[in-house]
C-alpha cells in the first residue's frame, strides 16, 4: 500500500509506522491519520509482525493538528464534512477518538518513540501507545482536546495543576510523573527503543495480548471509555467558547491555538531561548 503522508515499514517481528511530515512537525492532517489507521491494521492483521513502533521523522514527533496546511485546506476541499456541529462532531469523534480508542486496544505491543514537540495531537496519538519513549528534548503539551487521555495519564491533582497553567512539560518531568516510561539522548531514542521492542517480541503473542487486555480492562472497568466519551463533548464546548467576547486570551496571529500561544508565552517568561532555540532577553520574568 503506497502512503504520502507517513513511511510503513516492516523489519519482522517489528512494524515502524511513522509519521512523515517533518516540514509541518508531522502536524496531523486527516489524510495523516487515516493512513496511520491503515498502517496499524496492516500491522496487526501481519502475524509476522509481533510489536508496533510509531515515530515522527525529523526533529519532531507532532505540533499537533493541522490547522491548515495547503494538504489539509485541498482535502477539505474536496472532501467536505457537513458545516456547523454536525460536521464539527462528526470530524472531531471520527478523526481523534475513534481512531485513538481503536489504536489504544490493538492486540499487540505498541510504543511511541517520541522526540522534541509533542503538542496536543501529539500528546493524543502518544498516549493512545501502551508505553512512551522519549527523547531528552522531548516536549509535552496537554490541554482539553478530544481524546482527553491527561487524567489518566497523570494524577488528577497534576493533571490540573499542569493544565491551569499552560506549560510545557519536558522529558524528564514526563517521567518523573510516569507519562514517560524511558528517556533517551536524541540520538539514542530510536534504537534503545528499538533493542526494547526486540526483547518484547522474543515472548508469546497470544500471552502478550491476554496481558494488555487485561490492563485495558483495568482502566475501562473504573469508566476510562465512559470519561473518553464524555469529555469530547466538553472539548467541543471549550474550543467552541473560544469564540465568545469575553474569552479571555487573545487570538494569536496565523493558525496557532491560543493555549499554545499561552504555554509558548510562559515557557519564554522562565527560559532565555523559546522551544525553537530563538534567544530572549531577560529569562525569568
């Protein structure tokens, strides 16, 4: 099956689907996602294929949603979703839960290896992999998207306090508060995760799918699916209050959501470069 907007690769017994992006940060269009759909089904109907590894190329793993590439605006374009909230709905379950929940129980191993910004789209495709990797330069935002995996992701009290004010998480806190199960020098990210899958493939498939779904079951049975479905309906009040007159941040120039303009914003007031390595005066403000 030929993909444009991500690579598939096979090098038995491990699948990489990655994301293939890297001019956008891997922004996820929804051809993007589709194609990883398709890729992940190829992996789990392959019997030779015993671990699934998902990686953005080039410095980053994802900035999030494409708010509107030239790809996205001529896919649109050509495959409209109905206007107003039906299309809103339709679009936003279809795209980023449905796809995550049914990526989320794969019946076997699957392990994001993520590097620099993991915004958002990021954070939803990571956290929708049984185990994340990281690099030492990987950055983490979360906010109310749509497939709002952050409470269960992170304890409640953390998750609230991250997500009250804006900001960044690197690689390190990631693990301290168990996002992150490894970090990794940039360098040695992809293949320490590789030699990891390695090791997990040498075991029984069956035996391996009975433990994931038992994990699974776990969560579902203290209401994860239940919260992942009502939480979209808070994310579409939230993204659609974004409109009102008196939200309160201002609307960024260009296609950048407010909230990442906010996390960008307080992550230069403390730091003397922003995430992108452009120098600021001043530091901490």
């Amino acid at each position: 099956m030929a993909f444009g907007h991500i690579r598939y690769e096979v090098n038995a017994p491990i699948a990489s689907v990655i994301l293939n992006r890297p001019k956008q940060r891997n922004a996820q269009s929804r051809q993007l996602l589709e194609e990883m759909d398709q890729a992940l089904t190829l992996a789990t109907d392959d019997d030779d294929v015993k671990v699934i590894v998902v990686y953005g190329e080039g410095d980053h793993f994802s900035a999030g949603h494409d708010l509107g590439s030239d790809d996205e605006r001529n896919d649109q374009e050509r495959r409209p979703y109905p206007e107003g909230v039906r299309g809103r709905f339709i679009r936003s379950r279809d795209l980023y839960v449905d796809y995550s929940l049914r990526w989320r129980d794969i019946p076997k191993p699957t392990i994001a290896a993520v590097q620099g910004y993991c915004i958002f789209g990021g954070w939803i495709v990571a956290s929708s992999m049984d185990m994340i990797f990281a690099a030492s330069d990987a950055m983490f935002l979360g906010t109310n998207f749509q497939y709002f995996s952050v409470p269960w992701d992170l304890h409640p009290r953390k998750a609230k306090e991250l997500l009250f004010e804006s900001r960044f998480i690197d690689a390190r806190e990631a693990e301290r508060l168990e996002l992150v199960n490894r970090v990794y020098g940039p360098s040695d990210l992809l293949r320490e995760t590789m030699v990891y899958a390695s090791r997990i493939a040498e075991n029984d498939s069956f035996q391996l799918r009975m433990i994931k779904m038992a994990i699974n079951q776990q969560q579902d049975v203290q209401g994860y699916k239940t919260h992942i479905d009502s939480a979209h309906a808070y994310h579409l009040l939230s993204t659609m209050g974004e409109s009102d007159p008196g939200f309160a941040l201002k609307q960024p120039e260009g296609r950048r959501r407010p909230m990442v303009e906010k996390a960008l914003a307080n992550y230069r007031r403390f730091h003397s470069t922003d995430l992108t390595g452009k120098n600021y005066k001043g530091g901490s403000a």
